[in-house]
C-alpha cells in the first residue's frame, strides 16, 4: 500500500464482522441495541447498523446529533447536558425522539423553563468511575431529580444510564468482568426500587470492553458500546478483541530510516494518532504498533516493533534490526493505533480497502 500522507484506511470486512457480532450478542439477550456512533461519526457506517437491524443511536454532542438526525429519529446524548445549547436542543427535539443526560437539579429547572418540545432524559449514574454522574447509592439526590421531572410535562424519564469507564483501567479480562458486573448489579437494584413508579424505566450500560467480554447483563435493558465497531490497541490490551477484529490503520510514509539507532520516522504524529498511549513494562511508552503490510491491507503486529515517540508530525518506530534494515525511504507503514475514536476525529475521514470509498465523518 502507498499513500503520499497519512492515510486512515478500513477493512470494512472486520468493520461488518464487528458490528454484526455485538448485534447478535444484544439480541441474544434480549437487549436494546443503541450502539455508540461518537467512534465512526459516519452516515455510510451508520447505514451497515441499519442493515444489522439497529433503529437507535447514541451520540456524544448536540452538534452529532443534528448530523445523524437526517437518518436517524431515535438519538441519545450520552453527555451530560449542556444548557447552553438549548436553541440546538429546541431545533433538534420536535424532529426526533431526543434523549438527554442529567445529573444535576440546576440542569432540570433550566430545560422545564425552556424546552419547547418533549424531550426524554436518563439520569446519569456513577458505579465507580467518578467522572460524572449521581452516586449509584444517593438515592435522595435521584429522589429530589424524579420529583422535578414530574413537574414539567415536557421532561420524561427514561431510567437510569451510566458508563463503566473504569473497565479500561482494568488489568485484566477477569478484572473488566467483575467491573461491569458489579456495575450491572448497582444499576439493577436502582431499578428495582423505582420500577413501580416507573414501569417503563430502562437501565443503559456502555462501555466497549464490558460489553465485548460479558456473557450476562443482569438488570439491564440497553447497551451503548461505540469503539467496538473498529477496535484498537486499547480494546487488545484490555482483552476485549484480538488484533485480526481491528479495523482500522494509519498508513504513514517512511521519511527517514536510522538503521545503527534501529529507528525510522514515519509521516504521521500526534495530530494522526493522538498521544494516546499504553505502557508496557519491558518495550516502554507504545503511540501504535506496526502491522505487517499485506498487500492492499495488514496482518498482525510485528512483534516489538511499534511508535516510541511522537511530535505534531513525526512519528519514531522502533523495531528488530532486521525490519529497520529491510525499510527504505518512501515504503508505507500500518500503524494501529491506541485510540481509534481519537484518531478517526483528528483523521476527519478513513478510506475502504474493498472499495476505495472515502468516508467522511463529522
């Protein structure tokens, strides 16, 4: 493969193959499919979601949500909601079914004052990442939110949705399993106490690793998992996905090779790829690890061969002698990359191996 610049590029085959596995798992549960589309932001990855049965979306920002509303009428913002985009809200609620994210009673009293069209909400709950959200144990705070919603007609009550973030600093599969365990079994007894008063309440989880590596959902209703649909180094790392499920690469130019430092520079830095980064205890600080290139497309990683450094251009590999040795000046590299959601917004679009199609996001 040669790019003359960095150039993201997608196997859609494993793109399918992932979206049709976490699809399959939902209905095997008897769960709502609301996959997360912060990952891909595109309208044409958004129609294979269609055509894996998906009605419903989970966006990050008001800003995606007018994006996807052309083609999607069920939206959640899984972001807590920022009043300051009221007029946005307005426009976009009477075209869709809109569903916001709140946590505070300020945010409540604002949108009874100023909505002009029904909106659903979750109340957002925090099961131990401690990012966001109301405690999964403060009952009197959700209390004192529930009574406030029932006092504006325009606000309707959708359940309880949380993200168990914490999973991506688990050290292991096991470790990610007892994370969103004790996750679902938080949710679920917040669920039983308001179920009478709300019948129709659903209780949301989201987070990738969580919902790749479960075999049970106990207590939920919904899953919102997103970076599943291209995978990357973190997913590997976390035990979440093998390499093969990784959909997408960054494919840089060679610029410079540095055989005696077992060095080559590749075209493409952190305003490629982020400074997103693992830390492994024998090779050190990982930006990307380098696949083999395969023709149109790429293999496995090469063991030991990965980004080391990064600046606003430049990207440092460093790798077995023999590999350095064997670059010249001018080959492509696939780097896989730690984030694929950040890389895809730096990216602003990734190109089809299949196809040659070029998809544009957000």
């Amino acid at each position: 493969m040669t790019h003359p610049r960095p150039t993201l590029l997608l196997d859609e085959g494993r793109c399918h193959a992932n979206i049709a596995m976490m699809a399959d798992k939902a209905a095997a549960h008897g769960l709502i499919f609301r996959p997360h589309f912060k990952t891909h932001q595109s309208l044409a990855v958004g129609h294979w979601f269609k055509e894996a049965g998906v009605r419903c979306i989970t966006v990050s920002s008001q800003t995606m949500a007018e994006h996807f509303a052309s083609e999607w009428d069920d939206i959640t913002v899984a972001f807590p909601v920022n009043i300051l985009e009221i007029d946005t809200i307005n426009r976009l609620a009477p075209r869709l079914a809109l569903n916001l994210l709140v946590e505070s009673a300020e945010s409540l009293r604002f949108l009874a004052g100023r909505l002009h069209s029904s909106v659903g909400f979750f109340i957002k709950i925090d099961v131990g990442y401690h990012r966001t959200g109301v405690d999964a144990g403060d009952t009197a705070t959700i209390d004192a939110l529930l009574d406030l919603a029932r006092q504006c007609t325009q606000l309707h009550f959708r359940g309880f949705l949380t993200h168990a973030g914490h999973t991506y600093g688990a050290a292991s599969p096991g470790e990610v399993l007892a994370i969103h365990r004790q996750a679902c079994l938080l949710m679920a007894a917040l669920k039983e106490r308001y179920q009478e008063a709300w019948p129709q309440l659903l209780v949301s989880v989201g987070d990738t690793p969580g919902c790749s590596l479960a075999s049970d959902f106990p207590g939920c209703d919904e899953i919102r998992p997103g970076n599943f649909v291209f995978y990357d180094l973190t997913q590997q790392h976390l035990g979440a996905c093998e390499s093969r499920r990784i959909a997408v690469a960054l494919s840089c130019p060679v610029v410079a090779v540095h055989p005696r430092r077992n060095e080559a520079v590749l075209y493409g830095g952190a305003i490629h790829l982020s400074k997103e980064a693992l830390h492994d205890p024998q090779l050190g600080t990982i930006y990307g690890r380098v696949a083999r290139s395969m023709g149109l497309g790429w293999g496995e990683p090469i063991p030991g061969m990965f980004v080391r450094s990064l600046s606003q251009e430049h990207g440092v590999v460093v790798g077995p002698e023999h590999e350095i040795a064997d670059l010249r000046v001018g080959d492509c590299l696939p780097v896989l990359p730690v984030h694929s959601c950040l890389t895809v917004q730096l990216m602003r679009c990734y190109t089809g191996l299949a196809s040659g199609e070029t998809f544009a996001t957000l």
